[in-house]
C-alpha cells in the first residue's frame, strides 16, 4: 500500500521549503540598500578624516619647528653667537659629543621633506625653522602652506 502524503504532511514540506527559501540569502534590493548606506556614510565620513589627518601633519610641523628653533636658540648661546652664521645648517645640531637633536629623522618634516634655515629671518628676526608643506615648495595653500616656527599653521 503506497502512503499518500497526508494533508498535514504537505503542510509541513511547503512550509519547511518556505522557511529554507527565506533564509537562502540576500535579495538584490537589500544588498543595494546595504552598498547605499556603506557609499553615502564613506562619503561624508573620508573628507573629514582627509581634514583631520591634514590637521595633525600640520601640527606636527609647527610643533617640530618650534623644537628645532629652541635647539638651534641653545646652540647659538653655547657657540657665543648672536645669530646663526650664514653658512649655518640644521645638520650641525646633529654633531660633537653631546648632540643637540638625537637622530637626523628630527630635520624631516611630516611630509618627508626637510626642514630648512633661513637667515635672516622672514617671520623671525635672527632665523625661520621652515617646513614647505606637502609640496615641499616655498609658498602655497591647504597643505602645500608654510610652517614657520612662532607663526601658528592656521593664522
């Protein structure tokens, strides 16, 4: 005698096969929606993070200038100088016995560059501990500004 699947048996198989379509995956259009909100969040969230890092590089700068200025202000006062000499360079902090900087990593900027010496001063009397910014060239805006040590990045 061959059963046939009762009613309650037939129930039970469209709503197992019911709950297994259900549960197989994602459909398209909530994938979209999920891609959507990870795109518009990453949108207004990469340009703050751009701002911020920017900020911190800036920051960095000045603060590694005013340093390199107080060591070169220690330098000249140990020399007996009343300014720094014309063919001074930031690398002779880095000489004798007793170092005034602990490594050469200490003349490069947040960007790579070097930090440069100007004498006479452009913003400074004596000399200007200068970092070029992001393009390491004199002048520019954003990023590519100057950094003089005692003229604050945002000024």
């Amino acid at each position: 005698p061959s059963a046939m699947p009762t009613r309650s048996h037939r129930s039970r198989h469209s709503a197992h096969s019911r709950d297994r379509r259900r549960r197989r995956g994602f459909s398209l259009i909530e994938v979209i929606v999920a891609v959507t909100i990870i795109a518009i969040l990453a949108a207004l969230v990469a340009p703050r993070l751009t701002r911020f890092l920017g900020q911190a590089k800036e920051k960095k700068a000045y603060a590694d200038t005013q340093s390199l200025a107080q060591q070169v202000k220690l330098y000249m006062t140990e020399q007996g100088l009343s300014r720094p000499s014309d063919d001074f360079e930031l690398e002779m902090l880095l000489e004798g016995d007793d170092p005034y900087l602990d490594n050469a990593d200490q003349l490069i900027d947040p960007w790579g560059n070097r930090y440069v010496v100007v004498i006479p001063g452009e913003v400074n009397v004596d000399f200007d501990i200068v970092s070029y910014g992001s393009d390491g060239e004199r002048g520019g805006e954003g990023d590519a500004a100057d950094i003089v040590h005692g003229m604050r990045p945002d000024s």
